[in-house]
C-alpha cells in the first residue's frame, strides 16, 4: 500500500492537465477507480476537510441538505446496485442525513460503509444506515445525542440536548431556595420557548431514525433485528454514557454492541485501495481550497471550496460618455414628459 507520504510524493511529481500544479484530481481519481475495479461495486466518496487546520466556515463542513445536489451528482451515471460510501465527516443535520440515507437506498440494493477514519454525529447515523460497516483498528464513530446552539450574552454556545434538560431539572431543584433564583435567571433567560420539548424530541427523533435504518437494512434477516436495533440506537444516544458529543467509539467496541462491522485489515487488497483513497483526498484538503468532495469512481464530483468573496472597484466610463441621468431626469422620463 502507497503510505501517506508515498503518495504525497506521487501528487507532487503530477502535473495537472491545466498545468498550474500538481494533479491532486487525477490521483485521487485513479485510485477511486482502482477501488472499484478491486470490488465491481459503485464508489461513492463522501469527505470533509474538518481535520485541517485552516480557518474553515463550520456549516461548510457539516452534512447539510445542499449535499444531496453531491449525492445526485455522483448517482446519475452509476449503474451497479451495490455501492461502497467512505465516509469522512464530523456530522451535521441529522434530517439532512436522513435525506441522504432514503436517497442512497432507493437507489441501492447493498451499502457497505468504510469509515477511513471518523465519521461522527449525524455522519454515525448514516454508517449505521449500511448493510454493514468496514473500519480499521483505528476508526472511529461517535455518538449521536442531539445538540443545540443556544445563545448566550457571551455568544453562541453549543450544548448536549440531555445536558440542557438536566441542568434544567438541577434549576428546578435548586430555585426551591429563592436565594439562588440570581445565579439561574442569566442562564434559564437563554432557554427559548419550546428548547425542552426540542431537547427531548430530537433524542427521540434520531433514536427512531437510526433504529428503522438497523432493522430494515442491516438486520433484516434478523429475526431478533427489532431488539438489537432499539439497543444500538439507545446506546449511541445515551448523553449518560458518553459525557462528551467528541468521545471516540472504536471499532471492537461497536462491534461488542452488535453492529455489523468488518475489519478493514480483515483484506489487505481493499484496505489498501480504501486508505489511498483517503490518502489522496487528505492531500486535496491540504493543497487545494476545497473543503467538501463527493465524488464517484467515474471522476464525476461535486466539490465545496472554501467561500471567498472578492471585492471589485467599479470601473471609470470610458471617456465621451453621457453622465447617468439624475434622480429627477428619471422620474420624468418614466411619466413620459
């Protein structure tokens, strides 16, 4: 297997068709299509930049609705019925996983998920949409509690959902003693009307999501696919289990949980062609503005770069031209006079 340095050294002795730079395309590509003649399977490949350490939008990286324009893009000239989604992602909306999922599955018949590296919050309830996961000895999920942007006078602050109804219960206990009622009215001001029953739907929300995706697809010829769908969802959404949105869930654990994941080490042939592409896509966020690529085997990609916006002067009318007509010349040309 080319190492990450093996295959930085291959996209620094390229040379881009335009020839302005190395080919950071072409050898992601050539090993996207290496990938998919290891498997004959559909490749999709769907990465953020959220591990770089440039300033980056965090709505550019998230898995947000625009994707599904990504997802349509890679689909329209694919033609297998089973596909292999790597998936790199911090997470984002879990609806507009949702989308993602019911898009991808009306499409496919069999979905294997290969987590290169992470693929945490709303991006663990998409792995946990696949017919089955592949993940390394390190890879990693996370959990997929809700969370919430409050505002705050500080500023916008995020918040586990169970954490806000928590420390909602704890103000209720403690605001029996009136002499506390000053240290809780700033932080109790920040909950909008309808937050707890947000807070509480979410949960219920992604739990529901995540458990119909198990029992239809990864356990469907489970005949005890119902319990341990409701078992897995419950747990990655246990806030009281893990105490942190960013905790790490390897793959020994996941798999003593009762998903099916597979050793990406289990075939060094396929974990070689997955972590090239990884590779090289790591190398594009590192040499390139994009921030977002979702492309299939085919090189037909949608790709995010980073949102520049250039400011230009006007320039000066070329010398003999009319001045613009004035305010009171144009309400008089429009009444015709």
């Amino acid at each position: 297997m080319p190492t990450w340095g093996e295959i930085l050294k291959e996209i620094n002795q390229s040379k881009s068709p335009q020839g302005t730079g190395p080919d950071f395309d072409g050898v992601r590509r050539r090993y996207l299509r290496a990938l998919h003649d290891l498997t004959g399977r559909a490749v999709i490949l769907y990465s953020t930049a959220f591990l770089e350490s440039r300033p980056i939008a965090p709505t550019e990286l998230q898995i947000g609705l625009a994707d599904i324009q990504g997802i349509m893009e890679t689909v329209a000239n694919v033609t297998e019925r089973n596909l292999d989604l790597i998936l790199h992602s911090p997470g984002g909306s879990a609806e507009a996983a949702e989308s993602i999922v019911e898009y991808l599955r009306q499409r496919f018949n069999h979905i294997r998920v290969f987590i290169p590296l992470a693929a945490m919050s709303a991006a663990t309830m998409v792995a946990l949409s696949g017919d089955e996961i592949v993940m390394g000895q390190h890879s990693q999920l996370g959990p997929i509690d809700p969370q919430f942007i409050i505002s705050t006078p500080e500023g916008p602050r995020s918040a586990p959902a169970k954490a806000i109804l928590n420390q909602f219960e704890l103000a209720k206990q403690q605001c029996k003693d009136t002499s506390n009622l000053a240290a809780w009215m700033p932080i109790l001001r920040s909950y909008a009307p309808g937050l707890l029953t947000q807070c509480e739907d979410s949960r219920e929300l992604a739990v529901t999501m995540v458990s119909t995706w198990l029992r239809k697809y990864m356990f469907v010829n489970d005949s005890e696919g119902l319990k341990k769908s409701e078992v897995i969802a419950n747990w990655f959404a246990d806030y009281e289990n893990f105490r942190s949105h960013l905790r790490r869930v390897g793959r020994d654990k996941v798999a003593e949980i009762g998903v099916n994941v597979v050793p990406l080490e289990k075939e060094d042939d396929l974990q070689d062609a997955v972590l090239s592409v990884h590779h090289a896509t790591m190398h594009t966020f590192s040499g390139t503005p994009a921030v977002k690529i979702i492309e299939n085997h085919h090189g037909r990609a949608w790709v995010l770069m980073t949102h520049q916006i250039m400011l230009q002067p006007v320039p000066a009318p070329p010398p003999g031209t009319p001045a613009a007509p004035s305010r009171a010349e144009r309400r008089r040309l429009a009444r015709g006079r």
